[in-house]
C-alpha cells in the first residue's frame, strides 16, 4: 500500500508540476516585460518579506504532523480529531498574528525596497495581506491528505486552480496590463482550491470531527515545549529562504533582484517539481519510523540507506543539469542581457546539491522531533548568513549573497545530521560521512564531464536538446555505475524490482 500511494503521489505531482513550471515561465516573462522591474521586484520582495512573517507559524504544523503520524499509525480516530482541531484553531492564530506582523512590518517598505514607488509597494504588499489571510484560514485540511500519503487528492484540485490561474495572468499581461488585477487572480483561485479541499474532505475523511479544544490540551500535549525549539528552526529557515531577495534589493536595486528573480523562477518551479517527488517519500517515512515491526528486521535501517543514496542521486542530476543548462536556457528564454556570471551558477548549483543531498535525512529530521537538539546549528545558521550576506554582496553582488546562503546551509546541515545519527541511525555517523566524502568527487566529476560536453553544443533553442541528453546520459550512468550495486542500494534496487513487477502484471492484465 505505501508504494502503491507513493506512485500515486510522484505521477500526479510530476504530470502537473511540468505543465506548471512550463506556464510559469511564461508569466514570469510577460510580468516582467509587461509591468516592468519595479512591480518585478515589489512582488519578489513582499513575497519574501511575508516568508519572514511565517516565522508566527512557529512550526505548529510540523510539530502537529509529526505527532500525527503516530496516530494514524494506531488508527486512533478520537486523537485525529484533536489533532486536526488543534491545527486548525492554531492556524487561525497564527493568520491573526501574521496580519498584526504585516501591519508594523509595512514601515520597512521604503527602506527594502529604495527605487520602488511607495503606491506600488504598498498596493503588492497590501494584496499579499489578503492572500496570506485566506490560506491560512482555510489550508489546514491539506494535513491530513499529506499525512495519510494522499496528497495527490490535493495536488489534483490545486493543478487545475493553477493551470486557471496562469492562464488567467497571461491574458491580464496581454490585454489588460492591470499589476492589481494580475495579482488578485492568485486569491481568487487560491481561495476556490481551499474551498473545494474543504468540500472533499469531509468526503475523504468523515471519522474526523471537530472537537472542542483548549489551552490545556495545548499544554498536556506537550506542544508549546517543542513549539519552542522549533521556532528557532522556522526563523533560521525563513533566513536562508528569504534573505537573497531582501539583501539584493536594499543594496542592489530593483534590476539585480529581477535579474535574481528570473534565476529563482526557474530553480522555485524546478524546486517544486522536486520537492513533488520528494514529498511522496517522506510519509511513507514517517509512517516507517513509528513502525515496530520495520524496525524489528533492520529493515528501517536499509530504507535509510536507500533514501539518502536517492537523494544524492537526485542531488547531483539537479546540480549537473542547472550547471550545463542554465545560462543557455535563461539566453534563449530571457535574452542574454539578463544573464548573471557563470561564478553565480556555480555556487548555485552547490546550493541546490546540499539542499536536495540531505532532502531526505531532513524528513526523517522533521519526523523525529526533539527540536531542542539541533536549535543552536540552526542559530548560527540564521547569523552567519545575514551577516555574511552584507558583508560579501558589496564584494560579489549577488553571487556574495548566494555564498553566504550556502555557508548557512551547511550549517542546518550538520545541525539535523546530529539529531538523525543521535535519534535513530545511532553507529551509523561514520559510514554517512565515508559516503558524503565520495558523493562530493563524483559530484565534480559529473559536473565536470557534462559540462565539457556540453561547452562543444551549438547555442540558442535547437542547442538545449543536445544537452539534455547528455545531462539525462552522463551523470545517472556514472552514478549508476559507481553506486548502483553497493549496499546502501539494496532497498532501491527492490523497490525498482517490485515496480518493475507491478507494471509488468499490469500490462499482462490489459
């Protein structure tokens, strides 16, 4: 049943994320050739600005969710129910607070963003008041989807809501280039999708109800003593995502953060498309954590394994495609006056690769728990990274910032790296680190060898499909050939095998 839904998960988020990263791009160029680097940048900007307001979330729906899993688990309908009612009265405190943070914060307008008119600004940031409003208000049903493995129930309604909404900013850019009606169309269809999650739910999940809800229950659980390490986790993370984008605009201007934009665009819709595929694996492993009878024949030690050596994988295909793609990309679809150096591609890919390269030793992290353990890596993660952030963007512009990024997450690395080998893969720490050391040289290799390749392509459009095909050819097969019979492969090679069998007796069956 796990890999059943696991499929389920990766085919609908992989068919819509690929249609969507398609129109994406397409607004992106008409937002940006239409309505100019100035509402570009108020958009990135506030958007950003608003990640930082999350921080009120305080985690409450990892906290929540991680100690959902248990109950689902033991199928306990009645602490489901209590669960669900706790998240969403806790989120619609948390819309409430935000919306206090939002009204304060707009004093730091002008200063973020000096070149952007103050009508401009305020009108984006006030719409993103009203959007962050209404998800909060009515997301929190999408839980339960995510912690039962049917997110793709989820990832359906929201496709067909996004399709609408791109469609929708491409006519507004098109005929009537109104910056207030291009971003109301998101709300709108933003709301609608909620609503209609809303509507199945009661469908999909009639055992739970709303229950009566209390501080006390608040406290007897336990949450606000997690809630407290754990916002340390969600400001560092809200740090490392949003601090680019601030960093170029108040030192920048308006054209570095587009020029930053345009880069983002690509790498958040990419981002997405991955995190799709990423997500369908990662309640399966929170319902293998809490499963005694994996952990009985070490079979939850061979899924670890066999996880992390898929990210890795996954992380170096990523890397090696925005190294050899990137730059010939951004010229054929932005133009080549909107391409940054090389230098900056570079340590954006080394981002990318340490991000995706513990992708899934973080969502057994997040499962776990016991956030006290890593909050000072994740300290240090926030400070080193807007301190260094400032100091490097005078000297290297945005590739400054994006050194600094990486740096940090290094740090938040290391951070979950202890709680996992503490909590659960106790013994196992100096394997993990032989490993890493030989992901990192066949990492360069890979990058490396497809890059040179690639360097001998023609360029423009016709150019790209060359290299595709030598990024989809040489990377998987070195790793392949390198990783693809050890032992930290055993749980993939049997889970292609079961897959493999499935589709073969499905094929029989037609």
């Amino acid at each position: 049943m796990r890999t059943k839904r696991t499929l389920i998960n990766m085919a609908y988020a992989l068919g819509s994320s690929l249609l969507l990263l398609l129109l994406g791009l397409v607004t992106r160029r008409l937002l940006v050739d239409n309505f100019g680097t100035q509402v570009t940048t108020a958009s990135q900007v506030v958007s950003q600005l608003f990640n930082f307001f999350s921080i009120a979330e305080f985690g409450v729906g990892s906290v929540i969710s991680y100690r959902l899993y248990e109950q689902i688990a033991a199928k306990n309908e009645e602490k489901i129910s209590k669960y669900m009612s706790m998240y969403k009265w806790a989120y619609r405190a948390v819309g409430s607070v935000i919306a206090l943070l939002a009204l304060c914060g707009a004093a730091a307008l002008p200063w973020i963003m000096p070149d952007v008119p103050l009508a401009t600004g305020y009108t984006v940031y006030g719409l993103n008041v009203v959007s962050t409003m209404c998800s909060y208000f009515l997301v929190t049903r999408r839980l339960m989807y995510t912690c039962t493995q049917q997110g793709y129930r989820c990832t359906q309604i929201d496709f067909c809501c996004n399709v609408l909404t791109s469609l929708a900013k491409i006519a507004v850019s098109m005929w009537w280039p109104n910056y207030v009606l291009y971003f109301s169309v998101s709300i709108f269809f933003n709301v609608c999708a909620n609503l209609l999650i809303a509507w199945r739910f009661k469908k999909d999940f009639p055992y739970v109800k709303d229950v009566k809800v209390t501080l006390a229950d608040f406290k007897d659980l336990g949450i606000f003593h997690d809630l407290r390490y754990y916002l340390v986790h969600r400001l560092s993370n809200t740090i490392y995502g949003s601090s680019d984008t601030i960093v170029t605009s108040r030192l920048g201007g308006s054209v570095q953060t587009t020029y930053l934009g345009n880069y983002s665009t690509i790498s958040t819709s990419a981002t997405d498309l991955g995190n799709k595929v990423m997500d369908s694996f990662a309640a399966a492993i929170g319902n293998i954590v809490y499963d005694k009878s994996a952990a009985a024949n070490d079979h939850d030690k061979q899924v670890f394994w066999g996880m992390d050596l898929f990210s890795y994988l996954f992380a170096s295909f990523v890397a090696t495609a925005y190294f050899c793609l990137f730059q010939p990309f951004m010229g054929a679809w932005m133009g080549e006056r909107w391409l940054l150096p090389l230098g900056f591609v570079l340590v954006f890919c080394l981002n990318e690769y340490v991000g995706w390269n513990h992708r899934m030793l973080g969502s057994y992290r997040a499962v776990l728990g016991h956030f006290e353990q890593d909050q000072w890596f994740m300290v240090s993660s926030a400070a080193v990274n807007l301190i260094l952030s400032f100091i490097l963007f005078p000297m290297f512009d945005i590739t400054g910032a994006l050194i600094a990024t990486v740096v940090a997450h290094c740090i938040m690395w290391a951070g979950r790296v202890v709680v996992v080998f503490r909590r659960y893969m106790a013994g196992g720490l100096a394997h993990y680190l032989a490993v890493q050391a030989l992901h990192l040289v066949t990492l360069v290799v890979c990058m490396g060898g497809s890059y040179a390749i690639c360097a001998r392509m023609p360029g423009g459009w016709l150019g790209l499909v060359p290299r595709v095909l030598v990024v989809l050819v040489v990377p998987n097969v070195l790793n392949l050939a390198v990783y693809g019979w050890g032992r930290d492969a055993a749980y993939l090679r049997s889970y292609a095998g079961k897959l493999a069998a499935k589709l073969k007796r499905k094929g029989k069956a037609e």
